[in-house]
C-alpha cells in the first residue's frame, strides 16, 4: 500500500449527513468533479469508503 489514489468527487453533498461533509472536506474536495492525489494508506482508504456513495478513487 504505498501507492498514490485519486480521490474524485462525483456527487454533491447538499443534503448528506454533517459526518460525509466533513470527510469530503478533509480529502481535499470542494467542488464536483475536482480531483485530489492522496497517498495509499488505511486511514484514506477508510474515508473513501465512507463516502464511496459521493467519490471515486482510481490507483495511478
């Protein structure tokens, strides 16, 4: 796991619960369709699945 993800932002969180806001935030997203490189480790792994419903991380 010493990969790099990208983490993109497909869906709004307008209307999602205050918890998925935050994790959106935290990786880095702020509008649709922005695109973040984050290093492959659990604990990004754990808030990609979290929010798996409103993100899409693609291995580079």
């Amino acid at each position: 796991m010493t990969g790099i993800l990208l983490v993109k932002q497909i869906k709004s969180v307008i209307g999602k619960p205050e918890k998925h806001r935050r994790v959106v935030k935290s990786l880095g997203l702020k509008k649709l369709h922005q695109v973040k490189e984050h290093s492959d480790t659990p604990s990004i792994r754990g808030m990609i699945n979290t929010v798996s419903h409103l993100v899409i991380a693609e291995e580079k």
